[in-house]
C-alpha cells in the first residue's frame, strides 16, 4: 500500500461545525447548488462506490475499485486533496469511519480487509474474520461512526459482528433467510436487518439478540433498508424501484414469538418515482431528507421530504447530468451532499437551507 500523507495531524486543517438551521424544512422545494466536485483534485480511476463524510470534521471519504482510498477537505472551492491510500491487492466495494472517525476500515472481494488509524497513522491488513476463514468475500460491510461494532453479511443470513476495536469476533446473528442488508442506529447499539423472506428484524447488539421481527407484505424484493437517525423513521427499498417509508411510532406489537416481538406495519408512504432497482438510501442527519437512488439508469436520484413523504420536484433539475449514482451520503449537518458516479467522481452539493456543514 502507497500514502501521500498519513499521521496524527490529518485532520488539523479541518474544521468542526457543529451549527444548523433551526428553521423548518419546506416540503415542496429544495435549493440545492452543484460545487466543484468534492473529489475534483483527485478523481477517482474507477466508479467511485464510497463517499462519506467525516462525523465530526470537514472532510470527505472516496472509494473504489482502483482500490485507492481518497481523503478531501471540504469547502466546496478547492477540496484539497488530504490523502490517499492505494491497497495494491484491494479492489475496495466499501469503506466506512469507524470509533467516531478515529479509523478507516476498507473492503472489497476478499476475505481480508484494511483498517487505516488515522489518529497513529498506521495501515493494517486485517486477515478476515477469526474463526470464518472459509468466507470468501468480506464486500458486505456495514459500520457506524458510534458503534464498537462492525456487521458483515453473508451470502446466507447470518451477520457475522466483529469488534471495532480490537477487530476481534464477537457473535452471529442469524436470520432464517438470505440477507439483503442492514442498518445500524445512529447510537450504534441496534442493528436493523432484512432479508429475502422479506422478514425485519431487530437486533439488541449489546445482548447479541433478537428484540423484534415481523413480516413485511408491502415490498416486492428488498434491496435495501436504512433507519433515520432520530429514529422515527425506517425506509425499505425494493428491486422494483419502489421505496416504502415506515413511522416506527405507529407500529403495532402483534405477538410475541421464540425470535422477540412481531409487529403489524404499513407505510406510511410509497414511493414510486424510481423505476429500477434501489441502491440505496441515505437519511439527512436532521431526519427531515431521504435520498434514495439506483444504478440502473442515469439522473437516478430523489429527495424525499420527511414527515410528508413528498418528493421534491424541482430537484435534479432538468439539466443535470449526474450519471449513474452509485452511493451518496449527507455532511453531518447536511450543509452537503456528496453523490459517487460511475465515471469517478465524487459530485458535491450545497443544501442552502442549513447554515453549515
């Protein structure tokens, strides 16, 4: 592996902020302002399949398969290049911050994967999972800044939980049918799954155990599921381009089982402006957006308003082009947008309507 930069003071010219707007998000229209690309001092070589946002700084993660890990600082003029990292036998599928930005965590189609401390400034190969040496992919990775836990997904339905620290393994969860994704709640001590069954479950990782799972008739195929912040909200998305929006205050204890609680559902709201198969989906921070997209056609992308539900209209706008969206992820205090493509970029945006990043 290659570095232009790595050490303790990596995050010295960045920022904190931790302001936002106190006014109401409007439900009918959305000002959103395209910047220099948040990547544009060092476009990616391949898809870029990461952006994320740094939890506490200004900074921007990219990510892909020419398996260079990108850092940039955002402010939405120069978006200096900050570091990069190449893994010379890591085609990377996904990369996430991890012990509240402390470290990075790298994988891809391997049975190992990379930890980059950037606190130490040390690079670690991780040799897969202790006592899973026969899994062949560790690509299904999921990870929250405020979690001491990192999920991956089998080809079955078991999520195997690893620590984040000492990367170590911890248990598994299993599902009784083949999984499609998972989410973590924003204090990283729940994790929310679903599989091919169309079965949800909820999952207390403090007790490695199952609270809740109900049954959802509403999605054709899951694709994806992500959980709002706050909470109130969980999104299903569906290979049919469908994306059903869930209130969790209105759900309903139907029985209880040997696997925890069952609960009765509806959406409160689907959405059905995308017509090939989700991606996925992004909450804001504030839990007033939900960005979902697909990778099947280009300009593939909506905001929906939250707690109506309403897509707004007036966003792509009619001109853009966007490409084909393969990830997106919002600034923690949604000031930004970033929007990964297919041709190597990492688009930027500014959401006008909170004050900062």
């Amino acid at each position: 592996m290659d570095d232009d930069r790595i050490g303790s003071d990596m995050l010295k010219t960045t920022e904190s902020l931790i302001s936002k707007s106190t006014k109401m998000l409007e439900p009918t229209k959305i000002d959103v302002v395209q910047l220099h690309n948040g990547n544009k001092a060092a476009p990616s070589q391949s898809a870029v399949l990461n952006v994320e946002f740094h939890p506490t700084s200004s900074v921007l993660l990219t990510a892909g398969l020419d398996k260079t890990l990108r850092l940039f600082e955002v402010d939405g003029k120069d978006n200096q290049k900050i570091q990069s990292i190449f893994f010379k036998d890591l085609p990377i599928t996904t990369a996430h911050f991890i012990r509240g930005g402390k470290e990075v965590v790298a994988s891809g189609r391997r049975n190992w994967y990379y930890s980059v401390d950037v606190e130490k400034g040390s690079v670690a190969r991780i040799p897969g999972i202790p006592g899973h040496k026969t899994i062949k992919s560790l690509e299904h990775m999921h990870c929250n800044p405020n979690s001491d836990r990192i999920a991956f997904m089998d080809n079955g339905g078991q999520i195997h939980m690893v620590s984040s620290t000492t990367k170590q393994f911890i248990g598994t969860l299993s599902m009784n049918g083949p999984v499609r994704d998972v989410s973590f709640t924003s204090d990283g001590n729940y994790l929310w799954s679903t599989g091919l069954d169309n079965d949800v479950y909820q999952w207390d990782l403090r007790q490695n155990r199952c609270l809740s799972r109900w049954n959802d008739p509403a999605v054709f195929r899951p694709s994806c599921l992500e959980i709002s912040p706050d909470a109130s909200y969980y999104a299903s998305g569906d290979v049919s381009g469908t994306v059903n929006i869930y209130d969790t205050k209105s759900m309903k204890t139907k029985k209880n089982s040997d696997h925890g609680e069952f609960y009765s559902v509806k959406p409160f709201k689907m959405v059905d402006n995308l017509t090939t198969s989700i991606q996925g989906m992004r909450f804001n921070k504030t839990s007033e957006i939900l960005g979902i997209y697909s990778q099947k056609k280009t300009n593939q992308i909506k905001l929906v308003h939250l707690p109506t539900g309403s897509v707004f209209a007036n966003w792509p706008y009619l001109n853009s082009k966007m490409g084909y969206i393969q990830c997106m992820d919002f600034s923690p205090n949604s000031g930004f947008m970033a929007v990964g493509n297919d041709s190597g970029k990492a688009l930027l945006f500014r959401l006008s309507h909170y004050q900062n990043y």
